[in-house]
C-alpha cells in the first residue's frame, strides 16, 4: 500500500524533481569554470549520499525501493549549490543527511514532509559550521579536491551589507556571479534562465515568486540597512535606494531560493491566493533574519518559519471562498 501510494505521489510530483535536478547542470558548469573539479565531486558525493540514504531507508522500513523517486537527488543538488565550494566534504555529507534523513524522512518521506528538506540540511549545517558556509574562495580559485584549509576565504556580500555598508561590484558581475558566494547561487543571468524554463514547464508559479521578490524589494527600498541613508528622504536618495535593493536580492542565495526552493509541491500551498500570500510572508520573514538574524543569509530560515503555516493558508483561502459562496448563496435566496 505504502508503495502504490508513493508510486502514485511520484506519478503526479516525480517531474518537479527531474527538471530541478536537470537545472543544477547549467549552474554546476559555472561553478566548474570559477572554482575547477571540486564543485562537480562535491554535486557526485551529495547525489550519492542522497540515493544510498534513500535505499538505507528503503530497507529500514521493509518497503521496495521507488527508481523514479528523485527527490532525494535533487534536494542533496540543492544543498549542496548553496555551500560554497570550499566546504569540507564532512559538512557536505552531514547536511545532505540532515536535509533527507531529519527534513524528509523522519516525518514519513516523500510527500509527507511540512518543512522544504534542503533548507533543513542547510540550516543544520549553517549553525553547525558557520565557518564553513558562510567565507568563500575568490571566484577563478582552483580549489584542490581533498585540502582547502589554506585556500584564503572572504566574506559575502550579506555580511557587507548587514554591517550597513554598499559593495561596490559591477552588474556585469553581479549578474554573472563573478564574486564570492556559495558556488551556485551567485550566477543571476543562469539562475532566472533556469527559472523561465521551469515557469514554461509550470514546476513553479508566477504569483509566489512575484510576491517574494515584491515584499523583499520594497523592504530594502523603505527600511535600507546602510547608515547614509537612514532616515533621508526617499526621492532624494532614490538611485541609492535603488542600488541597495539590487544588492539585496542578488544577495544572499535570495534569487536561487526564489527559483529552487519556494516553489517546493509539498513545502507550499495549493492554491493561487495562498500561495501569493506564502510568497509574501516568506520575504517578509526572510527580510527580518536577514536585518535581525545572527547569520546574514536568511532566506532558509525565512522559508522553514513560514513552512509551519503553509497548510493554514490553504485551509484559510479555502474558508474564505467558502464564506464568500454561501453569502452570495444567501444574497440570492434574499432577492428570490
């Protein structure tokens, strides 16, 4: 039974996970060129560790391992593309484990998840080793495969602007991911190509990303973290603004959440208003950890809040038409 249930789940959701895992490709490509071979072995140890948790599991709970079940895959390519290349292999394993063991597994497995599986691993290995997620190398950095203590480390962009300053990196390289950050999540111009194709094969929605990008933009245009410009006026410093707004979504694994990680069928309402309000709320709550949070990446951290409410927006929508159908109901009986 289990099985034709989860046969029947993969049946309806399995694609999503495909196209997810298909969409790393172009960004792993990217990694390779700004860091060599370290990022390709790190995406084949994650993927590994993924499928051999998956079979562990299989035979733990005595039930036939499902092939076209590729959610654990995709959820350890995810993981590890917001690590940055220089991450050592124990924190890579323990957060793929801690991503599908703990965030997948322990709650029944495929489908029966309420918090998104790679932002748990990710989260668990942001407050384990925060050394070791949040400094990267310099991009065209060839890191060694085994050893990369004395490959020399900076800090992000996040960190630069949750000091209240403005990096001053060019947009070419802004948009090409020229500059530290976690290997697959700084290339912009690859990350909205893999969002447009997956928006044509409707793996995700347009209202939940529009409403994230919306809410989290017009926090840092209104309420900008950089000293010179609190409390100035908003027309005034509105190229500043602006800028800061720029620095921000491109920040912070914010785009590549955005694409990879808030559009997740299981970790997000069904419906179109719930999911535009889930969007919502999920950059607002993102925009606080990252203003008030210890870690400056807050994205994550935002998503798993919100993940506690998802099903409560579908069920409040749901409450909502049904009130608005059984008062138009009276209105008509009123009039006949």
């Amino acid at each position: 039974m289990k099985k034709v249930k989860t046969i029947r789940a993969v049946e309806q959701t399995g694609r999503y996970y495909k196209d997810i895992c298909w969409m790393m490709i172009p960004l792993l490509c990217m990694a390779v060129y700004y860091y060599g071979p370290r990022p390709l072995a790190m995406c084949a140890v994650a993927m590994l560790t993924g499928n051999l948790c998956d079979r562990l599991v299989s035979v733990l709970r005595q039930r036939p391992y499902v092939q076209d079940d590729f959610s654990n895959e995709c959820f350890a390519l995810v993981i590890a593309m917001l690590l940055p290349a220089s991450a050592a292999w124990y924190v890579l394993v323990c957060a793929v484990l801690a991503g599908i063991l703990i965030g997948k597994e322990a709650f029944g497995g495929y489908g029966s998840y309420p918090f998104h599986p790679a932002a748990v691993g990710y989260v668990v290995a942001a407050v384990s080793w925060p050394e070791q997620v949040f400094r990267y190398p310099a991009p065209h950095t060839m890191l060694p495969l085994i050893g990369t203590e004395g490959v020399t480390l900076t800090a992000g962009i996040s960190e630069t602007l949750k000091n209240g300053g403005l990096p001053t990196i060019s947009s070419f390289d802004l948009v090409l991911g020229d500059y530290a950050g976690p290997m697959g999540a700084t290339t912009a111009l690859v990350v909205l190509s893999c969002a447009l194709f997956l928006l044509v094969r409707r793996d995700i929605h347009l209202e939940t990303p529009l409403c994230f990008v919306l809410v989290c933009a017009l926090v840092a245009f209104f309420a900008p973290r950089q000293a010179d410009l609190v409390g100035t006026g908003v027309l005034e410093t509105a190229a500043q603004r602006l800028a800061v707004v720029r620095y921000e979504l491109l920040s912070g694994a914010v785009l590549y959440g955005v694409v990879f990680l808030l559009g997740e069928p299981y970790t997000s309402p069904r419906n179109r208003l719930g999911r535009a309000l889930y969007g919502a709320l999920v950059g607002a709550v993102a925009m606080a950890f990252r203003y008030y949070g210890v870690y400056e990446t807050g994205m994550c951290f935002g998503l798993l809040a919100v993940n506690s409410v998802s099903g409560w927006l579908d069920r409040l929508v749901a409450r909502m038409r049904g009130a608005r159908r059984a008062k138009k109901l009276l209105q008509g009986g009123g009039a006949a």
